[in-house]
C-alpha cells in the first residue's frame, strides 16, 4: 500500500490508514502533573519515565518502526541547575536500569542533538547503549538530548560549508542529525500545549501534528492508541492531491 520514506519530504503514505512508521514525541506537562498533586516537580519528571517505560513497550505493538523521544532541549539549560542535574540523573538511571530489557526486546538506541554540551559520563553511556544495540530491529528510540532544530540545521551547514558542497535539501539533510532516520510521520505533544518548541522542524515538514490534553505522565496505552487512530483517519498528501 505504501511507499517508505528515504528521506524528508518524500512521500511515506499516499492516504492515511496506515500505521506511523515513524512517530515523534514531545513529553509535556511533568512539571503540572506535580504541581495538580502538590509534589515537587522532580517527581514529575519520575512519572514521566514511567510513561516513558509504558511507551517504548507499546510502541512496536502499534506498528512503529522509529520513535524519537524529546528528551530534554537546547533551551532545557535554562532551568535550575538542580533540576537540570534530576533529569540527567533520571535519564543515566533509565539507561542503567532499562538497557538490558530494551536489548532483549530488540530496541536499537540512538541519540540525536549536541552531545557537546552533555556530561562526559552521559555520553558515554549513551554511546554504550547505541554501540551494544546497534543490531536491534524491533524498535529504534531515538532520545532527543540537547537537541534544538535550529542548532541542528547549523551545525549542519556549518559541515556543508566545511565539505565545499552545493547547499541542496538533499544535501542539508545527509549533514543533519537525523540523516539516516525517515522523517515522523506523526508528532504529539502532551499537555496541550501547540508549538513545536524548536523540535524536529526541518523533518516535520509533512508530519501529522497531534496536540493532547493529558500530561506526559498520564499518557499510556490507551492515549497513544488514540493518537495513533486519529493518525490512521488523516488524509497525506504531500503537497500533491
Ligand atoms: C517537559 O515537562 C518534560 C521535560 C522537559 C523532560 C522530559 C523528561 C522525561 C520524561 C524524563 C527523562 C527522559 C527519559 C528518556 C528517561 P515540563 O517539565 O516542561 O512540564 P511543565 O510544562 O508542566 O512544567
């Protein structure tokens, strides 16, 4: 029925019906979901993993081949430095904890944005999770971790600049992070807020845009497969008719 995606922009599905190949989240509303119990937000951001959990399990029931997650922004430094540190901690914790069940179930791990700026004892390992699951097929989560889409496409002509090369789409899109991933078909974000927030942008030029009221930590089965029903009823059409 359907033609995959190689590259951004490219059509993946002729109509809709079809299960997402690729599906992006923004994981919004930790802090609300703290604030509506009287918790500090850090508990948030600890429910939030739970859905986190719930989400990379569902996905792959769903049909999803790729789901990237944002994980935590360029613009994320501005927060509290304690709050920063909890969501580093939180994130070297889902890796320690998780990463022997997520290359059981066939989850290949990637990470996409500046790894510059992360701890050198992050990145490691996050390169650890990608070199040990590397041969996974089931799933590929993609963590979105000091990511900004306007980062992303200058850092990736700065590359295009430094190879002498014509700056064509196919070639801004080899130099960006996501070079080797198919474009979302479908982004959702949580809590009802409806932007973008610097995310994907380039790569969401034919995605489906999902907006939900549920905060990140309340989202499960049920909300994603609503999310993905919704999908299923819209009409793609790529700029053609
Ligand atoms: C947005 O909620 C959420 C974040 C900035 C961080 C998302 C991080 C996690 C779910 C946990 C760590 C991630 C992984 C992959 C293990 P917010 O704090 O902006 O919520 P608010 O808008 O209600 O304040």
């Amino acid at each position: 029925m359907t033609a995959q995606p190689a590259r951004t922009g490219a059509p993946a599905v002729a109509g809709g019906g079809g299960a997402p190949r690729h599906v992006a989240i923004i994981m919004d509303g930790n802090g609300r979901w703290a604030k509506k119990r009287f918790l500090p937000r850090i508990a948030g951001h600890r429910a939030g993993v739970e859905a986190v959990r719930r989400t990379v399990e569902t996905a792959p029931d769903l049909g999803i081949e790729v789901l990237t997650l944002y994980a935590f922004s360029s613009e994320n430094w501005k927060r509290p430095a304690d709050e920063v540190n909890d969501l580093m901690g939180l994130l070297k914790r889902y890796l320690q904890s998780e990463i022997d069940e997520l290359d059981r179930n066939g989850v290949r791990i990637r990470y996409i944005g500046d790894p510059e700026r992360l701890s050198a004892d992050v990145r490691l390992l996050l390169d650890t999770s990608v070199a040990r699951t590397a041969g996974n097929g089931k799933l590929t989560l993609v963590l979105a971790l000091n990511y900004g889409s306007q980062d992303e496409i200058a850092r990736a002509v700065r590359r295009l600049v430094a190879d002498g090369v014509e700056p064509t789409i196919e070639a801004i899109e080899a130099r960006l992070d996501t070079a080797d991933l198919p474009p979302p078909d479908l982004i959702i974000r949580t809590s009802g807020e409806q932007r973008l927030s610097n995310f994907l942008m380039w790569q969401a030029a034919y995605a489906e845009l999902i907006f939900t009221d549920d905060l990140w930590p309340d989202f499960d089965r049920a909300a994603f497969e609503r999310a993905i029903a919704e999908y299923g009823r819209r009409e793609r059409r790529f700029g053609g008719l």
